[in-house]
C-alpha cells in the first residue's frame, strides 16, 4: 500500500473513532443511528451537485450495499441495545478485516503477500482481545455478542460492495457520496417504521454532536471508498479497523479509563500488524 493511502486510511480511522467518541449520545442507539446517519446523508446530497454522478455500471453496486447496509443498522443498534460498546464495537470491527481477508483470497482470488496476510492477523487478533477487557466479558450478553458478529458479516459484505462499486464508477467521490444519501434514506424509513415521529422525540440537544459525528463518518467512509481504488481491498479494510486503537486512546486520554496490561498488548498486536502490512 502506498504510503499517502496508509496514512489517509490511518487519518480515516481516526475520524471514526472521534466521531464515536465526540458523538457521545445520550440517546438510545436507534435515535443516535438515525441522527448520525440521516445528518450525513444531508451533507453527502449537498455536496452530490459539485461531483456529479457515478456511472452506471457501479449503480448495481449502490443498490447493493443499500441493501447490505440495512441490515447493518439493525443488527448494529440490536448489539448495542444488548451489550456494552466496549464489547461489540471491537467484535464487530476486529472480525470485519479477518472475514474481509479469508473472503478476497478464497472467493475473489486477490493476491495478498504473506506478510501482509501475518499483519491482517495480528491487527484483527489485538482488535478482538481489546473486546475482552471490557466489563462486558464476564456478564451474559450472548446474543449482543451474536448481533455484533453479525455486524462484522454485513462490514465485510458492505467492503467488498463499495470496493469494487468505486473502482467502478468512474468517480470515486461521486459513488461515496451516493452511497451516504441511500444509506440516510434508508435508515430513515427504519426509524419511521420502528418509531414513527416518535424517533425525534427529545432529539434537540442531540443535533449539534450528531452533525459533527455526521461529518466525521461522511469523511471517514468516503477516504476509505477512495483507498480501495488505490490499494487491495483486505488491506484498507484491516488498516480502517485500527478506529478500535484510536478509540481506546482517546477513551484513555479523554474519559480517564485505566491503561491494563490486556489493553497495553492489544495495542501492541495492531501496531505490529500495521508494521507488517506496511512492509508487505
């Protein structure tokens, strides 16, 4: 992977975990999923007018991960109803890059190096121990864990669509940008069904940190779309899931949580899976 990808998708990993840490939401997960996603959506269409269209060869694939990305919504915001963020945010990004390389090597037939192969496992390995560290590892929360697996599915499917969708679209800023306004319509219409009007109850003070987490995961998604243009898609897939590091660092720095040994080798595990993949 070149080097000015690395680092895009490194800064894409970090906006996501800002996003999941500014966008701290005192609501229940569905309201902070419609929120987050519908203001994306929003800022996606207005900036749709100065990129035009993605051509039509990659609409298959829009229609695609539509698809994908409901069910990726419901079985997200069904692991968080069920279990701590500590437990299923790692499960379900740790998983995603491990399925995402078995998948591109055993049905798409892309050449991955060894060493590289050795990175995607070490990096997912340390994602997944970082699971285990939470307090959600000694309560029975089955089947949020189940959901969060679930979740790592619809990743590795929603990758493989947006890879190939953006190398086929002729305009990689374009297909993101699309894809963002589809999503926000459809994780409205989720809402409204489940909810009704009722899904924007209380929802006003929530609006500021739900536009910024919007713009963070608007970026965040749109940068990596743009690297699997540029570099195998198991390789921005498993550097993308670093978020999960990102995310334990800021926990450290800005909420105070303690460093342990399990988290110290957790880091340890996804940098030297980095290294890796960056040496392959």
């Amino acid at each position: 992977m070149d080097i000015s990808v690395f680092l895009a998708v490194l800064c894409a990993a970090a906006m996501h975990a800002g996003w999941n840490v500014i966008v701290k939401l005192k609501a229940e997960p569905l309201q902070a999923m419609v929120l987050v996603q519908v203001a994306a959506g929003g800022l996606a269409l207005a900036l749709l007018p100065f990129f035009g269209l993605p051509a039509p060869a990659s609409w298959p694939y829009l229609a695609a991960t539509t698809v994908i990305h409901i069910f990726y919504f419901l079985w997200l915001t069904a692991a968080y109803a069920r279990a701590d963020m500590g437990l299923v945010y790692p499960v379900a990004r740790g998983a995603a890059p491990l399925m995402t390389a078995i998948a591109s090597v055993a049905v798409f037939g892309e050449r991955i190096a060894p060493l590289a192969l050795a990175g995607i496992a070490l990096l997912g390995g340390g994602i997944m121990a970082l699971a285990f560290q939470s307090k959600s590892a000694g309560r029975e929360q089955r089947t949020g864990f189940v959901f969060a697996l679930l979740t790592a599915v619809t990743i590795t499917l929603y990758t493989f669509a947006d890879g190939l969708g953006g190398r086929a679209s002729g305009n990689v800023h374009a297909y993101a940008l699309v894809n963002f306004v589809l999503n926000g319509i459809s994780i409205a219409l989720i809402g409204l069904a489940k909810r009704g009007p009722g899904i924007l109850a209380g929802a006003g003070p929530l609006l500021r940190p739900a536009l910024a987490g919007a713009a963070m995961t608007l970026g965040s998604y749109w940068i990596s779309i743009w690297a699997m243009t540029k570099a195998p898609i198991p390789l921005v897939a498993a550097t993308r899931e670093t978020s999960v590091l990102f995310a334990s660092l800021l926990a450290l720095v800005v909420l105070g949580e303690k460093l342990s040994a399990l988290r110290i080798a957790s880091a340890a595990m996804i940098v030297a899976g980095l290294i890796l993949m960056r040496l392959a």
